[in-house]
C-alpha cells in the first residue's frame, strides 16, 4: 500500500510548485519592483524647447493674410475718403459756381477789404462733413434797408501768415434781413494746416 501513495503526493507537489511559480511571474509582471505598486509609467512629452526651425507654413499663410488684408483696409479707407471730398467739393461747386465766379469779378477791381466786411462772418465746418476737405461756412447778412448782392474774398493762410490760396463766394438779390451761407473750400491737402481769413467783402 505505501508504494502507490508516493509517486501521488510527488505529483501533487509539482503541481503545487508550478502554480506558485507562475503566480510569482504575473505579480512581477504587474508591479514595481518589489513595492507592490502597479506598473503606472507614461511617456514623457517632448522637450519643445530643444526643437529650432521656422514656424508651420499654415501659420505664416495666416499671417501674411492678415497684413495684406489691413492694407486692403487702409487703402479702401483713403479711397473713400478721397471719394467722399471729391463728391462734397463738386456738390458745393455745382450750387454756387456761377455767384461765386460773380464774386471774383465784383472783387477784381475793389481797393482795400471793400464796404461790406461788417455784413460778413465765418465759422468753420467739421471735417467730418467735408469728405477731411477744409472748409468755412461764409454767414453773409443784408443789413441794409434794400436788396443787395455780395462778393466775400477768403484767403488760406500758411503758419508764415501768406495767403497760399483765394477762394470767392457770393449771394445774390439779398432781401433787407436775409442771410446766405456759402462755403469757401480750399482744394490744399490736409497738411500743413492752413487758416482761412475773410480778406474782402463788398455789397453791390
């Protein structure tokens, strides 16, 4: 009877070892080390400062699409501006061309600031209502007892104090009391500034 039961309890020992073994394979599979803590590592990103070259073509597409589209702007801007004080001057030219080339004539052979300089008064006008043009609003009153013509000289005057353009303006068949409002606009560009001074005011 003992004969049999060795070789049994010899097998079962084997068996016993080799899954113990394989046990102690997959715990050191799974863990770090001998601490018992589960294998959690990841990859380490990049160093991006070590990299050198030049930024994704995408990118500089993007801007240099930015600047060509600002400069689109600007120049639509000035073109519209430009636009905006051509259609205000030839507005104000169509209205008044024909008193103000009177004026010029009335004022051609006057002496002095002429007898109506008491009757005449100038404000400015906003740029923003001229298209950026200079202009001054010319109030020209009837103060006499009869109806009047008008011939107003308006000078642009450099920081020198030099009148660098004229301009003429006129109202006509004024009743007593009445008043007109011409505009005198100089066609000098924005810069330098220069300032408008009534030079001439005649009543005829």
């Amino acid at each position: 009877m003992p004969e049999p039961i060795v070789p049994l309890l010899r097998s079962r020992s084997a068996a016993v070892a080799l899954v113990v073994a394989a046990g102690l394979a997959l715990v050191s599979c799974g863990t770090d080390d001998d601490t018992g803590t589960p294998n959690t590592a990841r990859p380490t990103a990049p160093d991006t400062a070590s990299f050198s070259g030049t930024p994704p073509t995408a990118l500089e597409s993007k801007a240099s699409s930015a600047v060509e589209s600002a400069r689109a702007a600007a120049s639509a801007a000035a073109s519209s501006a430009s636009a905006a004080a051509a259609s205000f001057e030839a507005s104000v030219s169509a209205e008044v061309e024909r008193a103000n080339q009177a004026a010029a004539a009335e004022l051609k052979d006057v002496d002095g600031q002429g007898n109506a300089m008491s009757d005449v008064a100038m404000t400015g006008k906003p740029r923003s209502e001229t298209g950026g043009l200079l202009a001054v609003v010319v109030t020209i009153t009837n103060k006499t007892d009869r109806t009047a013509s008008y011939a107003v000289q308006v000078d642009f005057l450099d920081d020198s104090g030099k009148a660098v353009e004229t301009r003429y303006v006129g109202a006509e068949d004024l009743e007593p009391g009445e008043k007109a409002q011409p505009l005198a606009v100089s066609r000098k560009p924005a810069e330098p500034v220069l300032t408008p001074k009534l030079a001439k005011a005649q009543r005829y």
